[in-house]
C-alpha cells in the first residue's frame, strides 16, 4: 500500500472514531409542565434533518429514573413506542416522509417525578444523559410550576451555559451548541405545603440501594477473600503428593463457580435489580473466585 493510500485509510478511520454514533439535532424544545400531584407533563419536539431516500431510525431512549412510570402518548409522526425498565420512541425514517427538516414530537407524564424531604419537595429531571450522542444546534426548555406555586430557591438548569429567564409561571432556558455527553437536568425545590405530592415508590428505592452498597461491597469482598484464604491454605498445607488432586479439584471448583456466577447475576437481575449496580458485585466476586481456582488448578 503506497503512503498517500494509507494515509487516506488513517484519516478515514480517524474520523469514523471522531463522530461514531452522533447524530445532528437542529433544534431541541422541551416543554414540562408540574402538577400539583407530583407528576411532571414532557413535551419534547425534535428537528431533525432527514433524508427518505436513506432509511434510517431516530431512537429517544426516555428517562428511566426519578419517576414511578411513563404514560406516553402518540407520538408524532407515528412511531414504535417501547414501554417498561427501559422506555423509548424509534421513528422509522424511509418512504413517504418529506424531505428536509422534519419536527418529531413525543408527549407523555412521568408519575411522582418528586423526590419528597423534610417540609420539601425536588424536582431533578434528566432531560439528557451524560450518554447521549446527539450534538444539538440549538435546545430551548420551557418549564412551568403549578398554578400559585413558585419554587423556594431559583431554580432552572443544573449544568452550566444556559440562559435562564423568568416568567410568571415559570423559567425559559435557551442554549445553542449542547455536544455529545453533555447533560441536561431540569432541577427546582418546592415547599411540600404548597403541593400534594404522592411518597414516590423510586425514591424509596434509591435511598435503599445506598443504604445497602455497604452490605454488597463488602459481601462480594468477603467471598473473594474467601477464595484466597483457600488457595493460601492449599499452598502451605498440602503436600507435594495430594498437589496433582488438589489441582484437580481446584478446575472442578472453579468451573462450577463460573457457571454459578452468570445463574447468580441472572437470579439479581430478576429479584435485585431495583437495588442498583452494586448487588451485581456479590455474582461478580463468586465469577473472580472461579477464575483465580480456574488459573491456580491449571498451574504445574
């Protein structure tokens, strides 16, 4: 391959890396609206530039946290709507849309998007998550209180950058030029007296799965002290005539962690799985422990 070839291939492949995933948003406006229940009313439209002739699929992965459910509404155009742990809108660009720039809207109600404290009640909406890889021309948000509600501090965007205006009924908040990472999180503090806010069932989750880190951190560590005290006690008391069954026995016990270990993070997942990322920590140390007898019992 002469230079000028394979300096090509290099810079082709560097900008394949540079802008793998991201996707173009002309303009991003989202609209909630709180009600005095502690739902929280979304509308988000997004412009997007889309071209019929290349099919091609324009996915909004929606919140899956601070809130005990989505109810969405019919999106606009059409498009497939995913319910669940993990709810989002897919618009099936192709045949028959217009050229140009088109608005793809989605409406739904978070339920109990409050998190409730002393005489307090916080809303911390994500309306982007550090993961998205839209780069945004131009993101407007609109947010309004309930009626004859106002929050107790300023509130509006946690992130920085944003131009934040009051209005009566609530804020506006305009940026331009929001990249791939970048975050966005509608937060404002409200006095509980001045709303009728149901206890959120997620809330309670999340304070629980802190509460227990502790419990599974230090689970997990045991279990894989475990196995080193085992392999420690084989090393210094076994001689070297019971060495050859030892190891034998060691590629038994370490195969059947291994396949213990996935059948455990399956039964998490299933029972567990509200608790957070850290009760996967207990099958992941029974999944090391297999491995390190796996290793110790192929030794000669």
């Amino acid at each position: 391959m002469g230079a000028k070839a394979l300096a090509a291939v290099l810079l082709a492949a560097a900008l394949s890396c540079g802008g793998a995933g991201e996707r173009l948003v002309e303009r991003l406006e989202v609209r909630l609206a709180l009600h005095p229940d502690g739902s929280l009313e979304v509308s988000e439209t997004w412009i997007v530039d889309v071209d019929p002739r290349t099919p091609s699929t324009f996915t909004r992965k929606l919140p899956r946290e601070h809130h005990d459910g989505l109810s969405v509404l019919q999106p606009s155009p059409p498009a497939q709507v995913e319910q669940g742990k993990a709810p989002s809108v897919s618009w099936a660009i192709g045949p028959g849309w217009g050229a140009g720039l088109q608005a793809l809207t989605v409406q739904y109600v978070a339920a109990n998007a409050l998190a409730l404290g002393p005489g307090r009640a916080r809303l911390s909406w994500p309306v982007l998550l550090p993961n998205h890889r839209w780069r945004i021309k131009q993101a407007y948000l609109h947010f309004e209180s309930p009626g004859g509600v106002t929050p107790v501090t300023p509130g509006g965007i946690a992130e920085p950058g944003w131009g934040v205006t009051e209005r009566p009924t609530g804020v506006e908040a305009i940026r331009a030029n929001v990249g791939p990472g970048e975050p966005v999180t509608v937060s404002f503090e409200f006095s509980r007296d001045d709303l009728k806010p149901h206890e959120p069932e997620w809330q309670f989750l999340m304070e629980r799965a802190e509460e227990f880190k502790p419990a599974f951190a230090s689970a997990a560590a045991s279990i894989i002290i475990v196995g080193l005290a085992v392999l420690g006690l084989i090393r210094v008391l076994v001689s070297e005539q019971a060495r050859g069954a030892a190891r034998r026995g060691l590629r038994t016990a370490g195969i059947v962690f291994l396949v213990l270990g996935p059948l455990l993070a399956l039964a998490v997942k299933l029972t567990l799985d509200a608790f957070g990322p850290w009760a996967m920590s207990v099958p992941a140390s029974v999944a090391i422990v297999g491995l390190m007898f796996l290793i110790a019992g192929s030794r000669r």
